[in-house]
C-alpha cells in the first residue's frame, strides 16, 4: 500500500461512520420501520401482519412536534416532543403520556410500542391502553426496538471507553441481559419473538458487523459474527426464521443465522432512494447517478426473486408497505402499488392530503398521510389501467 493510500482510506472510515451514524439516526426516527425500520431499525417479522379496521377519516394528534406514526393493530400511535398518544379506530384517545423529548421516535410490533428520545435517556414502553414501563437510561439512547411480547432493547452510548451497550428488558422492564460492545459502534440491536435470540448491527473500522447471539439468558460468547468490509449497512430486519435482511448501501443481503450471508440483489449503479421492508416483500427505490429523478422501483421476495421492476421519473418523499400492499408519497401525489407495481390510485372519496409529510401502510388498501397535525386516511381503488 502506497503512503498516499493511508489518508484515503482514513478519510474514507470517517466518511462510512459518519453517513452510517445520520442514516440510523435518520431511519430510526422516521420508524420504516426504517426502517424499519427499520431503520434502521427501526421492527417486526417481515411476513407478518395485521390489518387494522378504519372507521374514521382523519385522525387529530397533539404530542408536539417532529411527530411520528406508527400503526398498533387496530390502533394508530403517534410520538412527538411532549410525549405519546394512541388513537383507536373511531378516532378515539386511548392513551397519552406527556413527557419531553428533543427527538421523539416511535418502533412498533403488533399491539406493542416503544417511544425514545434519540440522543435523550427518555423511553417509554406501551400498548394500545396503557404505558407498560417507563425508563431513563444511564447513556444517551442510540436505537430501540420492541417484539411482540413486550420485550424490548434499548442501544445507549454510556462512556468509559465502550462504544455502545445493548440492553434487553423484558415486558416488565427488568434488565434480562446486557452486552457490551469494546470494538465498533452499535446502531441497532433486535430481538426475535421468542425472546430467546438477539441481533446486533454495528458498525467497524473496516465497514459493518451483524451479530447473533443464540440464547440470552446465558452469559456467553457471540454465537457468529458476519464482517461486511467496505459495506455502509443501514438497516436489518430479523426474520420468523431466524435469518436476517440486511441492506447495505450497494445491495440487499440475507444473512443466515448460521453467519453465512448471500447478496440477494445488487445495485452498484444506483443510489438508494427509499426503501420498505414491512410488507410481504422488500421493496426498493434506486435513483440513476446523474441530474433529475430518473430511477428504478423494485420488489424483491426473501429468497431474492425480482417480483417487479418499475422505471421512475419522480422523487420520492416517503414509502410504507404492509402485506401486500406498498403506498409511495412523491413529489406530485401518493399511488398504491401491489408486489407486482401494479398501479392504484387513491379513492377520491378520501380527505385531502395536501401538506402531508409520510404515509404509513395500516392495511391491504389502507394507509394514512400524516402532516404536522393530523393523519389522513388513504383508501386504494381499481388499478390504473395502462
């Protein structure tokens, strides 16, 4: 290796921590959910659902500002500065919890919720009636997630040299396990539904590192640890099989639970636009390297069979998929898709939408446009006919 090669690979370590820290940050916040989000992070089995019954037009919240949504069954939560608020199907509260946050964001499974303050130590767990645990961290809050029995993790940032601690609490909110993380820094850790397995991703010198670690209530070694050189990870879900979907800023990967991982779909030549996990599929929207909005929607299943492909020429501000149903907020209005990118357009009978900011999948056909202060319900019609 030259000498001119050390500042340019030290340049470019710099440059992979600081994106892959604001896209968690980023994806966490929004809920996918990335997400999903998972975002990262933020998250759910992606073949499992619920679809919630909507009776109401429009749901009105009032938790402050930089809200976000998620759906809880048959319930919509929302998050924002001055705390929690649960809204059912007839669009009445359920819950509200007041408390501040600077950074509000919200992860959901099933009829469980956790509400966190990124970079804060404030956290809330709850369902559709009732805060189930309340916590301030030691360490500024990295990422939370929640599975569908209520347990929950909670990545923190507490100093003394450690790069991130990974803390797993279960449905009361007593600490079951924890893990401390001496090399990498950790931006989301997950646990299955049996609350028995635990994923981690963190990010390394070298590029990223997904962890497994087959039964927490033992103190014991990583059970694989999969290295990713030169790879930007900005989100995973954990699969009903114990697997892993993993996306990375080329491609998308499974990652076995065995710590053997295949590239399910590559895209070198593009640049990552949106993406969506939550649905019966992945889907992903690449834009061309270039000028404008040209660019690419995909639907891919977990065994990486392309179900769909789709040129685009228009910019994408938000994108949800629940069962088999995918809503996508552009620049110049929101569309229904199936996993085939079969266009639907939105029922006339439907509020306006204008001033919404996301949309969020809540059912087969359903989903809600949210804006600063309330939550438009989205009904699909008859596909578009080409």
């Amino acid at each position: 290796m030259s000498g001119d090669d050390i500042p340019k690979r030290n340049l470019r370590k710099w440059v992979i921590l600081t994106f892959l820290l604001i896209a968690f940050a980023i994806a966490a916040y929004i809920v996918v959910s990335l997400i999903t989000g998972t975002g990262l992070i933020q998250l759910q089995s992606l073949f499992s659902s619920r679809v919630p019954a909507i009776t109401v037009d429009e749901f009105n919240f009032d938790v402050g500002r930089n809200r976000s949504f998620a759906h809880m069954d048959s319930s919509i939560a929302s998050v924002g500065t001055l705390g929690v608020q649960v809204l059912n199907a007839e669009g009445r509260e359920t819950l509200r919890d007041s408390f501040r946050m600077s950074q509000p964001a919200i992860i959901s499974s099933g009829g469980k919720g956790v509400a966190f303050d990124i970079g804060g130590t404030t956290l809330r767990t709850f369902s559709q009636t009732q805060v189930t645990t309340t916590i301030d961290t030691d360490g500024a809050i990295v990422s939370a997630s929640i599975n569908r029995n209520g347990w929950f993790c909670v990545v923190t940032q507490e100093g003394g040299g450690l790069r991130g601690t990974v803390t797993v609490y279960n449905s009361m909110g007593l600490d079951v396990y924890r893990v401390n993380v001496g090399s990498g820094y950790v931006l989301f850790a997950q646990l299955s539904d049996n609350n028995r397995n635990l994923v981690i991703l963190s990010l390394t010198d070298n590029g990223s590192r997904i962890t497994f670690f087959h039964g927490i209530d033992a103190e014991e070694e990583p059970d694989h640890m999969v290295d990713f050189p030169d790879e930007l990870i900005v989100d995973i879900k954990y699969l009903a099989n114990g697997d892993v979907l993993a996306l990375s800023m080329n491609s998308l990967l499974l990652v076995k639970s065995t710590g053997v991982s295949t590239e399910l779909y590559s895209f070198n030549d593009k640049r990552l636009g949106g993406y969506a996990f939550d649905g019966e599929f992945a889907v992903l929207h690449l834009y061309d390297f270039g000028i404008g909005f040209t660019g690419r929607l995909v639907t891919i299943d977990s065994d990486g069979v392309i179900l769909s492909e789709l040129t685009t020429d228009w910019e994408l501000l938000s994108i949800s998929a629940i069962e088999n149903s995918l809503v996508i907020l552009k620049g110049d209005g929101i569309s229904f898709y199936n996993e085939e990118l079969v266009a639907f357009p939105v029922s006339a009978d439907s509020l306006s939408a204008v001033g919404a900011n996301r949309v969020l999948a809540v059912g087969d056909g359903v989903a809600i446009a949210t804006s600063d202060n309330s939550a438009v319900v989205l009904l699909r019609e008859d596909p578009i006919e080409e």
